[in-house]
C-alpha cells in the first residue's frame, strides 16, 4: 500500500504480487525523473495508485516502480470513492432485497474488503499483533512481517468491523448508510498521504522506504480532493466533522507508530485507513443517528 501496502508485509501470494511489480527497490525522491506530468498524470497516477491499493486488474504501459506511488498519491482518494462506490451499492443492493440493515452492512464492507484484498485490514491487524506483543521495536517489526496473526490482530478486526457494522446498520436508510459508506472510503484514504508526508519511515528499507513521501503539495491536494467529495456526500457542516475526526484519528496512529517503532511502515498506514474510516462514520453517526 498503502505506501507500504500493508499485505506486502507477509510472505503470501499478495507479496509476491508487489514483488513482481518492484523489480527496483529506490528512494521515492527520484520518481520526478520519470513521472510525467500534464494530462498524462491525471490518468496515469490514479491507475498507480490503484494498483497498489486494490486487486483490480490495472494494466499500465511500462513498468509499475514503488517511487512512483509517492507522487500518485493525490489520486488516493479518487481510488477510495471507486471502492466506496461499489461498497455502497452492495449495500444498497441488498437492502432492495428487504434484508436486515446488519446484513445489509456486511455485504457493503465484504465489497469493500474484495476490491481492495483486505490490504488495509491486514496492516491494522499486523499493528495489533506488533504493538501488542512485541517488547522492543525491532521485536514489534518482526511481529508485523509475520504472516500469522495472533488474539491482538484478532481482536482489532472484531472491533474494527463490528464498530463500522453497527454504525452503518444505524443510519436511518440504506440511501444514507452508503453515502457515509462512500465518504469514509474517500476521506480515509485521502489523510494517508498527509502522514506519509509529515512523517517518516520506521526502518531505511522495506516498501514504505522505497515509496518515497509525498510531497506537501501532493499530500495537501489529496486531502482537499477527499474534502471536495464529502462535502456533496453529506453537507459542509458534517463534511468538517468528519475532516477533523479523520485527522485526529490518523494522527493518533501515527503518533502511536512513532513511540511504538519509530515511524510508519505499510501495516501502519493500513491501520491508519481503518482507523480513520471508522472515525468518519462515527462522526457522520453523531449528526444523523
């Protein structure tokens, strides 16, 4: 991912995977050598970042580098509002079929896990695993890489889709429980790039490293694309709720990830997507439940 994409961690059929596409391990800051600009980069870095946060079968002219997802990440969120799309029309889908809101809400998450190979879940529930088991930094890092996941990444999951599939199933139709659903894909997605960009690589190697940061203008364009499509999705006044609760959830994480190993990997900014989703729908639940 995720800069990191948090399934990279593990040895399964995921990292191998990015692997593939990685023939070249470089510090992000020689992407501007090669990335172009103009027309061509508006289409092309929202199928970068597709890519690396989605199994969508993304078919790009040339080789896919890990500096190049750096400055591609202005698109996160145009990546988000693609998956919170379909994940809201799943859900809107089975409510058409009468089911119960609860269901309903799983089949939007279940979407969503689908589109994106749960990459974002793994990081939380590695994090979990690391932050909770490990007593040194390099000990919570070795936890994180494992492809095994133990009670505290168990437990984090639990939480992490219980919370979202209880707010979700509260909302007062399945109309509105998408539009939230949308919003907190998008938003989730946008402050990512923000944190990669004001903080720093918890090791010099590994994909996170390899990824680059942002640049400011970069991370900054992000955030306010992600802005600009919460605002028709739920008005201003519970679009700035939202963009605040998303920007203390993502920064706690960070924060956490600092005192914990120094800095972000890719399961960090996993954990930092589903973090900040489930502060989004709790703030959109706040105005409207």
């Amino acid at each position: 991912m995720s800069a990191t994409s948090p399934i990279t961690e593990s040895p399964d059929g995921a990292r191998e995977f990015f692997e593939a596409m990685e023939p070249i391990m470089v510090n992000g800051s020689d992407s501007k050598e090669r990335h172009p600009g103009g027309t061509a980069r508006l289409i092309r870095d929202p199928l970068i970042a597709a890519a690396f946060l989605t199994r969508l079968p993304v078919r790009l002219k040339g080789d896919i580098q890990m500096y190049d997802l750096a400055p591609a990440a202005w698109s996160f969120p145009l990546v988000g509002l693609f998956v919170g799309i379909l994940a809201g029309s799943a859900l809107y889908s089975f409510s058409e079929l009468n089911l119960h809101p609860l269901a309903c809400a799983v089949a939007g998450l279940a979407t969503a896990a689908l589109v994106t190979g749960a990459i974002h879940e793994d990081g939380l529930a590695d994090v979990a695993d690391g932050f909770g088991g490990g007593a040194s930094a390099e000990a919570k890092r070795r936890i994180m890489r494992d492809s095994r996941i133990g009670a505290f990444g168990v437990i984090a999951l639990i939480v992490s889709f219980g919370f979202r599939l209880g707010v979700l199933a509260g909302f007062p139709g399945p109309g509105t429980a998408a539009a939230a659903l949308v919003a907190a894909a998008v938003l989730s997605r946008a402050v990512v790039p923000v944190v990669m960009a004001l903080s720093r690589p918890a090791a010099s190697d590994g994909l996170g490293y390899s990824a680059g940061r942002p640049s400011l203008p970069v991370a900054g364009g992000a955030f306010l694309i992600g802005a600009a499509i919460a605002v028709p999705l739920s008005g201003i006044e519970t679009a700035l709720l939202s963009m605040a609760a998303v920007s203390v959830a993502a920064f706690a994480v960070a924060r956490l990830a600092r005192r914990q190993i120094g800095g972000y990997t890719g399961d960090v900014l996993g954990a930092v997507q589903q973090v900040a989703e489930m502060a989004v729908l709790a703030a959109i639940g706040a105005l409207i439940i």
